[in-house]
C-alpha cells in the first residue's frame, strides 16, 4: 500500500516534475514544447489508468484488479477490497434473508409481508392455504384487492392493528382466519393469518357443554333444595346442623349454576340492541334493592347516582355488571365498612365505579381477575359463596359497550372497580323520572 500524501507534498511533486520539463526544455531548447508535451504525457498516462479502471469495474468479470502504477495502485487496491467487503456483506445477508424465509416457510400461519401500500411484497407457503394467495403471481397486487370484504378494507384504512380481524378468505373452505397486522421497519407491515376454525368449534362445544350440563343439573337441584326444606322443617336436633349445611352447599351451587346460565346466554346472543335506551332510575332502585337485602345490618350503602345520565344497550347486561360488582365489594368487605356505588358522567362518557374498604387484592392477580373461576382466596371464597364467575360476567357484558374494567387496590385498604361507558352509547335524560342525583345513604 503506497503511503498517502498532503496537499503540499503532491505540490511539491507537481513543481518538482514541471521544474524537470522545463530544465530538460531548457537543454533541448525547447522550454515550452517539453512542458506541453510532457504535461500532455501525463495526462494520457492517467487517462490510460482510468480507461483500465472503468474496464475492470464493468467489462471484465475478473475479481483481481489489473496491476496499477504509482497511486492508481493503491486506486485500485482500495477500490477490490470495497469490492471484498461488500461482497461479504451480500453473503451475510443472504444467508440472513433465506435464514428468514426459512423461518418463515416453517410456520404454521400465513406470512405476509406489505409495503406502506398493503402491496404484497412476499408471502410464505401457508398463505396459499389460508388466505389463497399465489406466490409470485400477486407479488405488488394489494392485500385488500385480493381478500375482497369491505369490512377488511376499513380496517387496513383505519391503520389500527391493535386488535385481531377474522374473515373466511377462501368462501369454499369455509374456515375462519384470524388476521393480525404488525408495523415494522420503515413503513412495512407483517400479517399473520392463523386458521382458528378449530379454535372457534372447541370454543363452541364448550360453551354448548356447559349450557346444557347446567340446564341439566339445574332441575335436580331444585328437587333437591325443595327436599332439604321439607327435611329442614321436620328435622330433629342432632340432624339439624347437617341439612342446615347441605342447604348452604345446595344454596351454593345453584348460584354457580344461575350465573353459568347467565354467562351462557350473554355468549349465545348475536347481537345487542345499542339503540335502545335503558330506563336507569329503574335499573338503579333494582340494583340498590338487591344490594340491601345482600349486605349485612353493619355495612353501609353510599349511592351516588345521576339518573339523567343513561345509556343504550341490554338492560340484562348492564344489571348484570352492575349487580356482580356490588356483590363482590358486599362480600369481601370487613363489618362496618362502607360500599360506595357511583355513576357520573365523565370526559369520556359515563363511568360506573363500586368501592370497598375490604381486604383488597394483590396485584400479581389483577390479570387474571376475569378468567372463569378464577378466585384470588378459595377458601375465602367458598365461605362467601363466590364461585368465580362474577367478573367472567362483567367482562362479557362489557365488551358490547368497547368498555373495559379497571381495578386500583390496596392490600388491607380496600378495592376499586370501574369502567366507562362512551359518548356514543350516552344518552343523557332532560328530566329525571326517578329520584333526583345525588348521594344516598343506606
């Protein structure tokens, strides 16, 4: 490698060599003509170097340079090991993308890459079976043009990804996809379509299970309790405590089995009715009622309700939310405590909330809270007669509302559950029929 020169030395070279013309242009007696022909060497000489370079860059398919003369040398040096370099590189990302495609090609669900457009940019084997993509062929076509459904069009518009899309792409298969969109690097997105027919008849037959096992056990109850009351009556002392607790225990397990009812039903309806507008003042005295008659003598009820303020929706779901929360703060609250129930109208709509000065709960259990029969204490749980299905329910019934439950809570302190209903399922009453807002105490 030639050693790299400073803009003064390369001057002092280009003096050195004129002043060599001119002295042998002197000799010869020719200063000008030595000068113009040995510039006019030089610059042929370069332009040879050039000629040479541009030859081996995009005519020959040599790897090695040709051999270079003076600094063209390290030239072209310097040029072959970018060439070595970035060589290397390619290699490396070839090796990287087919490594992905691999990958790729290994999963068990559509891949799809898209550009800003949503135009096909790659796809992997599955799509062809779930999507019913063809790989080159719809290479550049866009997602939307091939999956034809409005609904699928106003979610790529919408550019909000957040949550799944299901669709059945191929009508003669007649499986449902679950389509999920990821944004990465500069603009591009992946979409993965997972086949979750399976899933959805597996959800289904669980649900139908359970449905009927609870239609089923729900009549031998009934005899059974309706027996207990006729032993419960007759009964002699040493007997008593005995069917005082199979009571209890039969007590229990027709609430579990009435709320599994419950639960089944909110999941076999189709469709809510949001344009309908609930009687609130109604809903709330009912509510209010059941609450009495549940808590103990020493609790205190606080109900700060604004009756103008309503919504639309299935007066069954929302008394169903509503009436499981307040239940569970009854509950698990200490005697004494005081249960404060409110529905205000917010920023954001109109917010619902039920808090408790109980034992509180950890937040290590705030995930899983809404999982069927999950319960933070069983043995707590089993003495309150709680079966887990309370949140189960609430959380169903507030999913036709896109209305979420929050939770904020305080080992030893107490528990707060809310969630709000928004603007566009709010009505709000310019007269109130029922009792005016404000704060009750029971």
């Amino acid at each position: 490698m030639t050693e790299s020169l400073t803009s003064r030395q390369i001057g002092v070279r280009l003096v050195l060599l004129l002043a060599v013309l001119g002295l042998l242009g002197w000799v010869l007696n020719a200063v000008w003509q030595t000068l113009f022909f040995g510039t006019l060497a030089a610059l042929v000489w370069h332009l040879r170097q050039q000629q040479r370079l541009s030859d081996w860059l995009w005519r020959d398919n040599k790897l090695l340079p040709p051999k270079g003369q003076g600094y063209w040398e390290e030239i072209f040096n310097g040029l072959y090991r970018m060439q070595s370099q970035h060589r290397r590189k390619q290699r490396h990302l070839a090796h990287l993308l087919r490594q992905f495609r691999q990958g790729a090609e290994a999963l068990p669900d559509a891949a799809v890459v898209l550009d800003n457009d949503f135009s096909i940019i790659w796809c992997n084997k599955m799509a062809t079976l779930h999507l019913g993509l063809q790989w080159p062929n719809d290479q550049s076509q866009r997602i939307d043009n091939l999956l034809r459904m409005p609904e699928f069009t106003q979610y790529l518009s919408a550019r909000e990804f957040a949550e799944p899309f299901e669709m059945v792409p191929i009508p003669t298969r007649g499986h449902k996809v679950e389509i999920r969109i990821i944004s990465y690097g500069d603009g591009q997105y992946l979409l993965i379509g997972r086949d979750v027919q399976r899933v959805r008849q597996l959800e289904g037959m669980r649900r139908n299970f359970v449905s009927n096992v609870s239609h089923e056990l729900k009549t031998p109850l009934t005899v059974l309790y309706g027996y207990l009351e006729m032993m419960a009556m007759s009964a002699p002392d040493n007997q008593a405590k005995a069917i005082a607790l199979m009571q209890q225990q039969a007590t229990r397990m027709n609430a579990m089995v009435e709320q599994l009812l419950e639960l089944s039903r909110m999941e076999s309806a189709s469709t809510i009715e949001l344009n309908k507008p609930i009687n609130l003042a109604s809903l709330m005295a009912e509510v209010k009622n059941e609450a009495q008659g549940l808590a103990s003598p020493s609790h205190q009820l606080v109900f700060d309700v604004d009756t103008q303020v309503s919504c639309y929706g299935s007066e069954m779901q929302l008394h169903s939310a509503f009436s499981n929360l307040i239940s569970n703060a009854i509950r698990y609250s200490v005697d004494g405590g005081q249960i404060e129930v409110s529905w205000q109208k917010v920023a954001l709509g109109v917010k619902f909330s039920v808090s408790d000065q109980g034992i509180g709960i950890d937040t290590s259990h705030f995930n899983r809270l809404t999982e069927r029969f999950y319960r933070v204490d069983d043995a707590r749980s089993r003495d309150n007669g709680g079966s887990g299905l309370g949140l189960a329910i609430v959380k169903h019934a507030l999913s036709a509302y896109d209305a979420e439950l929050t939770l904020t809570s305080e080992l030893g302190k107490g528990s707060c559950f809310s969630f709000i209903i928004p603007n566009k399922y709010v009505c709000v009453s310019s007269q109130d029929e029922g009792s005016t807002p404000g704060a009750i105490n029971t």
